[in-house]
C-alpha cells in the first residue's frame, strides 16, 4: 500500500512539474504574438434600440390619455420593478421544468437568463426588449446582482466543511490540484490559437490566456453538491470524495482566481508585489486573528444559539461586507473576502445552517436570478455566426471536457478508484454551473474576456455541466460503485 502511495505520488508531481515547464513555453511563445488585429464587439444592448426616446419623440402619446402611464412606467423604479418581475418569473419558472426533467434548478436558472437576453427575447421581440433593459438601467441591474454574488459566495463560504477537508487533505489536495493544472495548461494552450480573434485590442496575451485557464479548470462546487443531493448520492463513498476534492478545488481555483486578478489589475512587477503582500497579510489576520476573535465579537453566545436574531444577522451582514470591502479595495474583488469571511465563521452547525438558510432564502430567490439574467445580457449567441466560430465553440468545449474530466479521471483512478467510479468522478469534477459565470464576468467587467469568447465560454459552462447527468447515468449502467472506491474514500 505504501508503494503505490510514493508511487502516485511520483507521477502527480511529474505531472506538476511537466505543467509547469508547459506554463512558462507556452507564455513565451504567447509574448512573441503580435497584439490582436480584431476589435472584439463589446455591447450588447445597442442604444439606438431605446424606446424611451421615441416614445417621447412620439406626437400621437403627447397629450393622451396614456401618457402619464407610459411617463411613470419609463421612470426608473418602475423599469427596475418590470425587470424583478420578468426576472425572477422566468428563473423559476425554468428552473422548475429543468429540476421535472432530472436536471438541478440552477441549470435552468442559468438558461433562463440567458434566453431574457439578446440570444432569445431580444430576437424574438426586439422593442420590448429595448424597453425592459435599457442601457440606462443596467447599472443598477449590474450592481443588486453584484451584491447577490458576494452574499452567494459568503453562504458558500460557511457552507465549506474545514474539518471534512483534513481527513482527506492528502489525497484530495492530489486529485484536486492535477484537476486543476492540466485544464489550465490545456486552456492557456488554446489561447496561443484564440488570442488574435477574440482577444480585445490591447490586452495583453499573459491576462487573455490566464483567464482562458481559469475557464476551463473551475468546478462548481454548489452545483455539484446539489446534483449529489437531488441524485441521493451525497453520503456516498464517490459522492464524499467528489464533494471533498471539488471544495480543495474551488479553495485553490478562486485563490489562484485572486492572484490572477490582481495580476491583471496591477501595473508592473512591484505593484503586483505589493498587492500580494496585502493580500497575505489579509488572509492571515482573517484566519489567525479574526477567526478565534470572532465569536467574542459577534457576541458570548454565537456558537451556542440555534436561531440567529435579526441584530445578529446585521452583524453577521457587517462583517461580510467590511471583509468584502477589503478585498476589493487590494484589487482582488469583493467576492473573495465574502469567501473568506463564510469559511471563519462560527462552527455550529445549526448555527450555521439556519444563518445559511435566512440568507439563502433571499438570495437565490430574488439576487441571484438578477446575476444570471445580466450574464445573459452579456451573452450573445447571434454573434457566433459563422462555422468558424462555432468550431471554436465546440473546440473549446473538447479541450475544456478532455482537461478536466479526463485529469479528474486518471487522477482518481492513481488514488485507487476503480474505472467506473473514476469516470463519474471526472464527470462531477467537470461541472461548471454558476462558479463558472462568476469568473467569467470578472473577466469581462476587466475587459479580457469581450462579448464574442465570453458568449462561447458561456456555452462552454451550460453544456459541461448539462452533460454531469447522462454520464453518470452512463456510470451507472456500467456497473455500480467497487470496493476500490469505498476502501478509497474511507482511507
């Protein structure tokens, strides 16, 4: 048993050591392209399409009976209200249908917000939709899904199990890091073909082919966790160590999310350095300091009680978003200090769990759905409106599958997993869902990632984390779970 621990072991830093040299060849050779000759579009929404000019323009409203109305349902509360009521209709009202057909509800939620965009509503009826999303109104849109992620990713953050994580820290650090690299070595590979076409004028190829990486080698670990649950697969020997591996994942996809961030965001070396530096400093104070102070502050029985009072949920909310704040002022962004400050909280599981939900009730039923529906404003499927570019597209998903679930696969099966299991487990490592649309709008709100490869990344999450269900319906026709994979997952 021990020598093929040492023995897998050798062939996990081998493969390490191999992405490494591949990360800095394929930088150098990305450095000697010449900039990109194609300005990528960048909107969405095209301002001439603004109804609210014509209507004003318009002779036959002026003076009629309904031109009050149409004045009030023009002002911007009003178009705010009309968007929640498109919005969170068309959320779940998709979501729903998708969880009847065996599928989670946020792949539906997801879906829905991209068809409210110009890929659907926007072609099907053009003026209505100019109307409910005028350029004018996104700013506010933009900013309420915002704060939705931020408070998403704080739940996801007390949702985190640190000490579940220990037991296994081993071999999951393994697995999870060999899923992570190869997909990021394979998409920065890809950048050296789709940096001259989709890569917007003046960015360099160092920032386009580092978030290419970080697109393909994320896991959505929320999104797995629920197609575990929904599937009674969650207190399984593959389900444990799938939710194990995709948490170290997630851990070390977003940290290296934030060096890449502050990467971008800094000019020159020692403006990188120093950002890293705060950075450091930051988390270590979180995790050395506030983390044993924090249930002093947040009062003598925070981890006792069971249900959270309204004060102490402010509290909790202050605390949130000051770590929020922070990290966004280091030039990281706001969502990585929301993580920070869920994975430190308290460790009751009650506690935990009634917090979770008060604040998950709000979140996923109103905020969210406004993030999922901006990122389908974003989203523009006409644009791909060539063979070209739907190769890309379909090239893109093959390079984004075979990185990280065939990594995922061989990785599991070197720890002891049997085959089949080894399959499912790459098919679960290889969903996307909504981790995956938070990274890529980072990558667009900084300009890297423009319209036309933001639109195929998309595609890219949908379609990956569509396909986790028939493969592991194809897993379990295969045969069911070994003795391998439970000796494996108890070790």
């Amino acid at each position: 048993m021990t020598s093929n621990s040492n023995r897998a072991s050798s062939i996990f830093a081998m493969a390490w050591v191999l992405c490494g040299v591949g990360f800095g060849l394929v930088l150098h050779l990305g450095c000697r392209l010449p900039p990109p000759s194609h300005q990528s579009q960048i909107s969405v929404v095209a301002a001439s399409n603004d109804l609210l000019s014509k209507s004003a323009a318009n002779p036959t409203l002026r003076g009629s009976p309904w031109s009050a109305l149409v004045e009030n349902l023009n002002s911007p509360l009003s178009r705010l209200l009309a968007q929640l009521l498109v919005i969170v209709f068309a959320t779940r009202t998709t979501g729903s249908l998708f969880r009847k057909i065996g599928l989670p509800s946020v792949v539906g939620e997801i879906a829905a917000g991209i068809l409210l965009g110009p890929s659907l509503f926007g072609w099907l009826w053009p003026r209505g939709f100019a109307f409910l999303f005028t350029p004018a109104s996104l700013d506010v849109l933009k900013l309420l899904s915002q704060v939705g992620v931020v408070v998403f990713m704080f739940v996801v953050g007390m949702e985190l199990k640190v000490g579940h994580l220990r037991d296994k820290v081993r071999t999951a650090f393994l697995v999870s890091l060999t899923g992570i690299l190869v997909p990021f070595l394979m998409g920065m590979t890809a950048s050296l073909y789709l940096y001259d076409g989709y890569a917007r004028a003046g960015t360099s190829f160092t920032s386009f082919a580092l978030f290419i990486g970080i697109a393909l080698s994320i896991t959505a670990f929320p999104v797995l966790v629920r197609i575990l649950e929904e599937r009674g697969m969650a207190n399984s020997p593959l389900g444990n160590a799938a939710i194990t591996c995709a948490a170290v994942g997630d851990a070390s996809a977003w940290a290296i999310l934030a060096l890449v961030v502050a990467f971008v965001r800094a000019e020159g070396m020692k403006a990188i350095l120093y950002n890293f530096a705060l950075l450091t400093l930051f988390v270590s104070f979180m995790l050395i300091v506030v983390r044993r102070c924090l249930p002093k502050l947040l009062g003598p029985d925070a981890g006792d009680r069971r249900r959270p009072s309204s004060g102490f949920v402010a509290c909790v909310l202050l605390f949130m978003s000051g770590s929020a704040l922070v990290t966004e002022v280091l030039g990281i962004h706001a969502l990585f200090g929301a993580f920070l400050a869920g994975a430190i909280m308290p460790k009751n599981k009650g506690f935990r769990r009634d917090l979770v939900v008060r604040m998950e009730n709000f979140t996923n039923v109103l905020l969210m759905p406004l993030f999922f529906a901006f990122s389908g404003l974003r989203t523009h499927i006409g644009m791909l409106n060539d063979t070209r570019s739907w190769f890309v597209c379909l090239v893109v998903v093959v390079v984004a599958t075979a990185g990280k679930m065939g990594s995922s696969m061989f990785a599991a099966r070197l720890t002891g997993m049997g085959w089949n299991d080894s399959f499912a487990f790459g098919a679960l490592m290889n969903t996307r869902g909504l981790m995956e649309l938070i990274a890529l709008n980072i990558g667009y709100d900084l300009g890297i990632l423009p319209s036309p490869i933001f639109t195929i990344l998309v595609l890219m999450a949908l379609i990956t984390t569509f396909s986790t269900g028939p493969l592991l319906n194809l897993a379990a026709r295969l045969g069911p779970s070994s003795k391998t994979t439970k000796d494996t997952a108890a070790a």
